[in-house]
C-alpha cells in the first residue's frame, strides 16, 4: 500500500488500524463517542488543537456512518481542513499524526494514496478512503469508564486537600494559641515541622497518593501537638489551682445556679439523736452522704444531682442523628476530620478540633462545658459552628456565651434550634 509520504508506519498506526476494525462491530452514537472523548482527553495527553480537528472531522460524518457494520471515515482534503480550522499544513499533519497515535482515529489509505469516497443515494458510504473515526467507537465504553476513575481520583484529591486544610489550621491555631498564653512546650521545634510541611504542599495536580502520605504526615504532627498542648494546659490549670483560694471554689459552684440554691428543697438539720428518717435519708445514703454530714456537705450534694438532672432533661431531646442533619455544615467539617461519628463522645472530640476554625477560645469551650456538660456543650458548639459557617453568626465565641447565660437563667431549648433547622430545610 502506497503512503503519502508525510507519514511512516508506527506501532501506534498498527493498533489504531486494529482498533478501527473492532469499532465497526459495534454500533456507538456520533455524540456518545464524542462526548467520551473529550471528557477524557486531556487525561490522555490530547491537545485543544487535537479536538479541534476531531470536532472537524466529526462534522463531515452522518449518523449512519456510526452503525454497526460501518465506519465514519471522512476524506476532507487538506484545504478544506485547513480553511475550517486555521491550522497550516504542518500543523494539521502534526495535529492528525496525535489522534491516531493516541488511538482515537486511523489512516485509510487508498491505493494511490489519496483521500476520496462515494456514499449511495440514502447516504451510506459505499468506499471510502481517509481519517477513520471508528477507533473512537471501539474506545467509547473504555472513555467512560476512564471518566469515572477521574472523576473519583478528583473526588479523593478533593477530600484529602480538605483534611490537610483542617489538620494544617488545627496545627496552627494550637501552636499560636500555645505560644500567645505562654505555654510551656517544644513549639520552636513543632514549628518547624510544621513549615517543613508546609513547604512540601503541591503547588498543582497532585495524584492521590502523594497527598494521602502528606496527609498522614499532617495527622501524626497534628497529634503531636495536640499532646503537647494538652500537657501544658493541665500543667498549667494544676499551678492556677494551687494558688486560688478556697473561698472561690463554693463561689463558683453557687454561680452555676443560684436560685436553685435558694428554691431548692429545705434540708431538716436537727440536733436530736433520732430524727424523723424519711425516703431522702435513703437516697443519701444511696449517695454516700453520712447521715451526720454537715448541711454545707448536704446542700452540695443536692446542688450536684439538681445540675446532673438538668442536665439530662436538656439532652434527652436531642439525639446524634438530628443534630448532624440540622447542621449540615458542620456535619460536612466533620466527617473529613473525623470521618464516621458513633455516638457523642466522638461527636465531643471533633467539635472540639472544629472550634479554633471559628475562633471560639478555649476558655469559652471549657466554661460551656463546665455549665452546660459535655453533650449540650457540644450540641451548643456544633449550632454555632453551622450558623457561623451559613453567614448567620458574625460572633460565634459570643454567641456560644450567651446560650451558656441563657441555660443559666433556664431559658436555653437547643431542641427548638435544631428542629428549627430541620424545618427550614425542609420548607
């Protein structure tokens, strides 16, 4: 067979030839195969100006040439080609020598060479010689197939850049934080592991892999730190306990609310060896309170039990799976920092990792927990969290105080919040 002579015979002219012949037993759309192409294109190493030149020599095709037992080949002359895409000459060759050596068209030559053809009265092509396009229908299934590996290696990226951005601000909001209260720790030396990484970020497509190494290393330096962090807070928390005086510590136990110390129940101290016993005497008892104990002992004991009761009639409400539902933004932050939430102590441990991003202190953190307890504390941090996230909230360390002073004054139903939300969604 004769060649023109602008190209010589290549390993990728013979498979393209092979893959041409499959593509004429099957029977794939025009816009099917187009559609797979592009999709994947520049994946496969094509050029703009490589489509570009597909997208002309689909033009020239009819729907019938894609059926089966047929091939789409187009035998536009150069001229034509060169005038429909503004390439010149050696551009145009550079650009057809691509697609086929990529496998998505073929050359058909003709005895002498030249490009021509001849269709019958309804238009199917009865010889023809030129660019065959059926490789791309032998190739469209294998496209989309390729597309949607893609797609979830985009999807993945995406994710692991997401986790890499929580544990990097996390890194960084614990080494400030440590370095601005004066904690004790090696931050110089965390510091500069954590710029190393930094440094070792991409600066442009990364495949997965790489950015699943980078994002161990982020985790295991972000453990770290947090370990540091939280041996210098207790160190810390153990010398301001040391030096505050006893007097403040019943002070702080009446603020957490003072007028159930006054409206609570009345507690019968009598001087009488046998005084009337009651079902109560039982319960403290039960408690492990003496039945001699002095009243300040007897009056924080009720204190305690009134807080622990309040406390569970608050979260009995509210359950894990509607507070992630009403709180979408959140629950998005959440399940790439910590991935699948059981129950609400992982719930506790996320939105405490999740709190520097929205600049509530740990101060305010530890005092909504230390009022509220741990579960409405974090019910109330991850509300905040999703209203800052949605524009709502412009303050949220001032918003999370004020729901802290608003169960104090017994006026706190997060439930209506979040099934507010539920209701917002859903309208």
């Amino acid at each position: 067979m004769k060649h023109t002579g602008w190209r010589k015979p290549t390993p990728g002219l013979g498979v393209a030839e092979q893959l041409a012949q499959a593509g004429e037993r099957v029977a794939v759309p025009k816009s099917t195969a187009f559609v797979a192409i592009k999709r994947v294109g520049a994946h496969i190493g094509l050029k703009a100006g490589d489509l570009l030149l597909l997208d002309t020599l689909g033009a020239f095709t009819q729907t019938q040439d894609w059926e089966e037992g047929r091939r789409p080949i187009v035998w536009a002359s150069n001229a034509y080609l060169m005038e429909q895409t503004g390439f010149s000459l050696s551009a145009l060759k550079r650009h057809a020598r691509r697609l086929v050596e990529a496998g998505v068209i073929s050359f058909k030559d003709s005895p002498n060479g030249k490009r021509w053809g001849r269709r019958d009265e309804e238009g199917v092509i009865i010889e023809a010689y030129g660019f065959d396009l059926s490789p791309l229908s032998a190739r469209a299934e294998e496209f989309e197939q390729l597309h949607i590996e893609i797609q979830a290696e985009r999807a993945l990226c995406q994710r692991l850049k997401r986790q890499i951005t929580v544990s990097r601000r996390m890194i960084r909001a614990r080494i400030e934080a440590a370095l601005s209260g004066a904690l004790k720790g090696p931050w110089t030396q965390l510091t500069t592991l954590f710029e190393d990484l930094l440094a070792r970020l991409p600066r442009r497509h990364t495949a997965s892999e790489t950015l699943e190494r980078l994002m161990d290393w982020f985790r295991e330096l972000q453990e770290r730190v947090e370990a540091a962090y939280l041996k210098a807070v207790r160190a810390d928390e153990v010398v301001e306990n040391m030096a505050e005086p006893i007097e403040e510590v019943s002070e702080k136990t009446q603020e957490m609310n003072p007028r159930e110390v006054i409206s609570g129940p009345h507690i019968l101290t009598t001087t009488k060896l046998n005084p009337v016993t009651s079902n109560s005497s039982e319960k403290e008892e039960e408690a492990g309170i003496a039945p001699n104990a002095p009243p300040e002992e007897r009056v924080d004991r009720e204190l305690e039990d009134w807080v622990a009761e309040v406390r569970k009639k608050r979260g009995a409400a509210l359950d894990l799976p509607t507070v992630m539902q009403a709180c979408p933004e959140f629950a998005s932050w959440a399940r790439n920092v910590g991935g699948y939430l059981k129950d609400w102590g992982d719930l506790h441990r996320v939105a405490g990792q999740l709190r520097p991003m929205i600049g509530v202190s740990q101060h305010a953190w530890n005092l909504a927990q230390d009022r509220l307890g741990p579960q409405i504390a974090t019910a109330a941090l991850v509300l905040t969290f999703d209203k800052h996230a949605k524009g709502e909230v412009a303050s949220p360390g001032g918003y999370l105080r004020g729901m802290i002073e608003k169960a104090g004054a017994g006026e706190l139903h997060l439930e209506r919040s979040f099934y507010g939300r539920l209701s917002g969604q859903a309208a």
